[in-house]
C-alpha cells in the first residue's frame, strides 16, 4: 500500500528570523511537500525558503487567502495547515497518517506547546488542549490537517481577516471526529513574552466572544492588531 502523499502549507509574512528550523522539521518526514505560501515579506523569508529548494508562492497577504492559495497547487492527499512560527513534532507525518486511517476521523491537530518561560503558561497550555478536546475545536497555531478532498468538499477556508480556523473547525464538526494528537507543535512565545499572558490570554477571548456576537470580522482584526502592540 502507498504511503499517502502529505502537502505542509505554510502561510508566511516576515517570518525570516523562525522559517528555517520550522522548514527543517518540516523536511525531515517522508513523502511531503512543502509549500510556502508568501503574503509580501520584506525580509529574508522568501530567499531562506527558496534556499531549501520547498515550493514558493506569493500571493496577497490574509491568512486564508494565502492557505487557499497553497491547497490550489498542493498535490498530497493529506494537508497540513502550519503556521510560520510553528515547529511540528518529531514523526509527525506518521502520526497524521495513522489519525486519518480511523474511518471515523475528518480532520485533526496537534496539541499546543508555547516556546516560552512564562508563569502560568504552562497551565494555560493544559486548558487550550483540554479545551480543543472537549468541543473538538483546534485552532490554527495548532497545525490543522485534513484530507483534501474533504478540504475541497467543504470549500477550503472562509475568506476571512480572522477566525478562519473557526469557521473551518465549525464546517468539520458534523462530518466525523476531529482529534487531538497528544504530541505537541511548538509554536512562538513572541506574542506571549511582549504582551503577557493574562492580556494575551484576554484579547484571545475577547476575539472569540465579539466573533459569536456577530461583530464584523474586519473590525476585529483591525482591533487584534492594534492590541498587540
């Protein structure tokens, strides 16, 4: 039986100081391809990238547009969501694989694990993985995967400014399980170390919360991005 084919998209802006180890874990599985997909660097990401030899594309910046972008000339059966500052565990290709055997499975991620030293951000960790757990609902610093067909069944991402992962998980839920592997993406404590994770922790919700309320999706992330700095 053929090993399936794995399509690592990543999504990319100015990412040049964390894109080349997150592209060497990426390299080191079996039968992938890797796709960066770039939103108009005006750093060094786009030539690291190119440099080990991954496909690159460029397109506008906007998250989902981009990862859109990526699952249009991806050729694996199996996508990979990964987001640019993000490190994906040891074997992960075997474990993707193996999740998406279970008949049962639509899609799935990995637990989440910030690269950061900061109190309380080890407990915060545990509630984000029970959490994704319980409702079945990961986010994007998570590394989402799937098989394409089933991301084109469902019309790949929203094209939002923010939230996208949302609306995927949502459109996902009723068509089987979703599952959280128990080994971890280390994705950035940047965002974390400059904010705090109490206030970053607030802002997180406090996106979610206006987003259920039916607060317009570009003024939510007109107002996340101001709040990071």
């Amino acid at each position: 039986m053929a090993i399936e084919k794995i399509s690592i998209i990543i999504p990319a802006l100015n990412e040049a100081s964390k894109i080349s180890t997150v592209l060497a874990r990426a390299l080191e599985a079996g039968n992938v391809e890797v796709i960066l997909v770039d939103g108009g660097s005006q750093d060094e990401t786009v030539a690291i990238a190119q440099s080990t030899g991954v496909k690159v594309i460029s397109t506008a910046a906007g998250r989902a547009h981009q990862m859109n972008a990526g699952a249009t000339v991806a050729t694996g059966e199996i996508l990979i969501f990964l987001h640019g500052d993000t490190h994906l565990p040891t074997e992960f290709d075997t474990l993707v694989r193996q999740a998406l055997q279970e008949t049962r499975t639509v899609a799935g991620a990995f637990e989440l694990r910030v690269d950061a030293q900061l109190r309380g951000l080890r407990l915060l960790e545990k509630m984000v993985n029970v959490r994704s757990r319980f409702f079945s609902m990961p986010y994007g610093d998570q590394a989402i995967f799937l098989r394409a067909t089933v991301f084109q069944e469902i019309g790949g991402f929203q094209n939002l400014p923010i939230m996208e992962d949302f609306e995927l998980m949502r459109h996902l839920k009723p068509r089987g399980k979703i599952v959280i592997l128990s080994a971890a993406v280390l994705t950035s404590g940047r965002r974390w170390q400059k904010l705090g994770v109490i206030k970053t922790t607030l802002i997180n919700q406090l996106v979610i919360i206006a987003y259920l309320l039916g607060v317009s999706p570009a003024r939510i992330a007109r107002w996340y991005r101001q709040s990071r700095f």
